[in-house]
C-alpha cells in the first residue's frame, strides 16, 4: 500500500476502499471465510492476478485475514478480520442507501 501522504483518515480510508473490487471484496466476506475460488467465483469477471492484488491489498490494510492450511493442493481461506467486520453496517447502509433513493435505476438494471 502506498505510503500516507496526508494526515485525513477519508483519504486514507479511501485509498484502501477505493475501485471496482475491495468493497465488494469485504461484502461477499461478510458470511465467513471463503476460498479464493469461490471469491473469483462470486465476482467472475475479476481476473486471477487483480483479484489476489485486491486480496493482498485489503491483507495488508488489517481488514481481510489469510489463513494457509498444509496439503497438497494448497488450501487458503479469506476472512474478515475484526476491523473488516466492523465496516459491514457502513457497506450495507450504502447499499441500503443506493436502493431507496435511486429505485428507478435498480428497476432499469434488472431489465437489462
């Protein structure tokens, strides 16, 4: 993660949360650990390398915890950590948020 530039815990915040993955990252980890595929899985159109970068990103900011098991295949699990888990409210009250004031959008989404 970059180094922190300014003393605004927004931009802070922002910068681990910030594109298309991280947050949705957080809420498919919301209902417990989950194995690398079953995240590429939930979100299909995430290539192999940028969904391990967001997964190493969202590691380092203590918000996702990795948890590697012997054996051959490798097994690792995702899950969120205390910190991660504390932000679900926030993620469900924007989607909350997103549906009740912008209704019309969803309805044309679900016609397309």
């Amino acid at each position: 993660m970059q180094d922190v530039v300014s003393s605004c815990p927004i931009e802070d915040a922002m910068r681990v949360l910030s594109g298309r993955w991280a947050t949705l990252l957080l809420y498919y980890l919301k209902d417990g650990p989950k194995r690398f595929s079953e995240l590429q899985r939930d979100n299909p159109t995430i290539s192999h390398r940028i969904l391990t970068l967001e997964l190493r990103k969202l590691e380092d900011a203590g918000l996702v915890e990795r948890t590697a098991y012997d054996g051959f295949p490798l097994k690792v699990e995702y899950r969120l950590s205390a910190p991660g888990a504390e932000l679900m409210p926030m993620i469900d009250a924007i989607g909350d948020w997103w549906e009740t004031s912008f209704p019309r959008r969803r309805e044309c989404r679900s016609a397309a």
